[in-house]
C-alpha cells in the first residue's frame, strides 16, 4: 500500500485490521477496524500518531512513508493526539529508531511517555493555543480535549489547510477497504458503525465532547482526520452534527426493546408490547434477547432511540445476569434522556422486576407506566398491563396527548 495523499501537504497511512474479534478485548469488530496515522510534509515533517503492532501495523507505516519519500529515522516531529496502545504500542521502538526525534503532547501525555516507554529526552509540552511551525506557511495548533476517552487527549489543527486531526474523535468501527476519503466509502454503514463507536467508547464522556464543541466553535474545518476510520471531507458537518447530538442524548423517535427469558415467558411479554406498539403508530422497534445479542449492540440501540423497555424474569431472586450486567453498564457510562418502561416475571420469589424498579430509580429516567410483573404464564390481565405500557410509550415518542409519566416504579402484582 502507499500513503494516500489528501491535501498538498497531507498524507494518510493506514491498516485495516481484519483478524481481531475484538476491539479493546471487548466490543466486537466483524467488519473489522481501520488504524490512521497521518504525515504532515513540509521544510519539516510531522508524524501524527503510531500504530500498535495489529497485523504487522508499523512496518505498512514504514513502507507507506516510504512511498512519498519519507523516512521514519529522519521525521522532526511524533505529535501524540492519543496515547492509547492500539496508537502509541511502538513508540519506544520509533525513538530507537529515530533518536532526534522530538515528542509532542499534552502534559498528561508527556507524563505518560516518561512513564510508560522511559523516554526523557526531546520532549515537548504544549497546551491549548500553542502552535507548531513546519516551514512553507505550514502550522499546526493544539487544542486540549480531555476525556475524549482519555484524559491526556489533544487535537491538532493546520491552520492553512483547516484540516483537523481528531484523535479518537469522529472515529469509526469498519475497515475501509481501499477508500481514503468518505466519498470513497460506504456513509451508511460508518453511520451506525460510528454511533456504536461513540456509545461503546466515547459515550460516558459526552460532557467533555460538549466542551471540545465549545473549543471548536467557529474554527473552519475542511477535513476531519480521524484515527479510525475514513477520512471525512464531504461529509464533515454531517459528522460533526452526529457527535453533537450523540453527546446531547438526542435520539430517535423508536423503542429498544430487550429482555431476559429463561422459559419463554418473558419473551412473550417482548413479542406482544412490541406488536402493541406497532400497531399504535411507532415504526422504530427493535427487540433484543439478552443472551444473544452482546452488549455492544445493545448498548448502540440505547443510544439511537428514546425508548427503552426493559424485561427480566427472576434469577436467584436478582435480574438476569446479562440483564444486569446491561443496567450495570449504562449506570456506568451515565446514559440520560431515556423514556423507561419495565417488564418481567417470576415462577417462585421474584426479583427480576423488584430489581429493575431499584436499578430505575438510580438511574433516573422517565417513567412511563406501572411495571408489569406476571407470576408464571402471561394472563389476559397482564397482557393489559402491557397495553397500558406500550400506549404510555407510544404517546411519549409520538407526542400524543394526555401523556403523564408514571409515579416512581412500583411493580403491578
């Protein structure tokens, strides 16, 4: 592969990772995962970002600068966006290298390098305003943006081209397979590839994206260069309008439906509030059985649409494991803005609902109707408990009138 040039200065090199399941050893990859790193050529050359040894990742970072005539052991600059592994594995073994080299990153960044890859010497700090001068009317500034996902993260700007390079930011799951540029790829699946990125791994930090926004307020941008993923040049405020609704826990007008069911009781309760609320207009529902749907996806579903509607039966009087750990994961990750309905049985103690009433209440999202709690087999009377949720549901997403959101969760017996 050669380096792909997109600008007059600016060079993209990439891998595509294709054999790992999983990325961060968690969040599946079936499409796989694009590494970016970027050369900024002038009087003096910058390398923003490295690459982890994923498919033998450094040496098509050798050969792709090789290919516009640059070498490794000459480049002036290592600029350190993101010091995450998977972008800076290698860096101990580029400073062997390349002995001049001088490092550049944020304070938190720098500690990092000294602390991880015992390098000492060459080192620069910079902090948000501060700039870079390559030569030929070429420079870069910095702009802290911490906690996007860690706390050392910065972007650099070339201020001539408007070309920001975003770390993290703006990434996406996907390989890109031959394409550079996102006119030379498939928009639709990066859309929810990328949104499954940000809910997976960004999205607990939706406060610091907001205040990166407000940094980048007013600054024109031409490209986004990402360290994942396509390069994004036409599609840039789109991409940028994504992230700020994303952040902002602004979501579709649909339903997630998911639900624990050991014997196919719960799963009926899913299968008839989802019909239900089919029928009362609402064309965005998924339904997900815990078991089988890993949490990512579960997860990227909570994030696009407003509604979520929970179901466990009962396990060793608690919630069902997955169904735990999912309610675990979005107390975590801090999700707001979800309108909430709660569903489950039992066969001899309960737990199951008992325990996602608790679980609602900590988390503090709206309420739309009474829990509906059945002891064995789904009843008629139960199954119109389900009518009342998917009606209360339905007029929350739809805007119908005469809507009130349910008193603090108390399971119907």
């Amino acid at each position: 592969m050669d380096a792909k040039k997109i600008s007059e200065h600016v060079y993209a090199i990439h891998a595509d990772i294709c054999s790992t399941a999983l990325f961060e050893g968690i969040w599946p990859i079936p499409s796989g995962v694009t590494l970016n790193s970027y050369v900024v050529k002038s009087e003096k050359t910058a390398l923003i970002d490295f690459m982890r040894d994923w498919e033998d990742a450094p040496s098509k970072l050798e050969a792709q600068c090789r290919s516009i005539g640059v070498s490794l052991h000459k480049i002036d600059y290592l600029i350190l966006n993101h010091l995450e592994p998977d972008h800076a594995g290698h860096i101990r073994m580029f400073k062997e290298m390349n002995p001049g080299v001088e490092i550049i990153a944020t304070k938190k960044g720098i500690n990092l390098v000294r602390n991880f890859f015992k390098i000492q010497d060459n080192l620069r700090e910079v902090k948000t305003g501060d700039t870079l001068d390559l030569g030929g009317g070429i420079v870069l500034s910095f702009m802290e943006t911490p906690n996007i996902h860690w706390p050392e993260t910065m972007m650099s700007y070339e201020i001539s081209e408007q070309i920001l390079f975003s770390g993290d930011a703006f990434g996406t799951f996907g390989t890109i397979n031959g394409g550079v540029l996102d006119s030379q790829t498939r928009l639709e699946f990066y859309k929810d590839e990328m949104r499954r990125y940000y809910s997976n791994i960004v999205g607990k930090y939706s406060s610091m994206v907001q205040k990166a926004f407000a940094k980048v307020a007013g600054v024109p941008i031409q490209m986004i260069c990402s360290l994942h993923g396509p390069v994004w040049k036409d599609h840039v405020a789109e991409v940028i309008s994504m992230y700020d609704r994303w952040s902002r826990y602004e979501a579709e007008p649909g339903v997630m439906i998911a639900y624990a069911s050991m014997y196919g009781n719960t799963a009926r309760m899913a299968d008839h509030i989802a019909m239900l609320m089919a029928q009362k207009g609402v064309r965005d529902i998924v339904v997900h059985d815990v078991s089988k749907t890993h949490i990512s996806y579960l997860i990227n579903d909570i994030w696009k649409y407003r509604g979520v509607i929970l179901g466990s039966c009962a396990y060793n009087s608690e919630m069902f494991p997955p169904m735990e750990a999912l309610c675990r994961d979005m107390v975590h990750m801090q999700v707001k803005n979800k309108t909430l309905g709660l569903f489950g049985g039992y066969s001899w103690n309960g737990g199951g609902v008992r325990n996602l009433c608790k679980w609602a209440e900590e988390i503090g999202w709206e309420q739309v109707a009474p829990a509906v709690e059945m002891h064995g087999r789904p009843t008629a009377e139960k199954y119109a408990a389900c009518e009342e949720l998917a009606s209360a549901m339905a007029a929350k997403l739809l805007g119908g009138e005469g809507y009130k959101p349910a008193e603090p969760c108390t399971p119907v017996e």
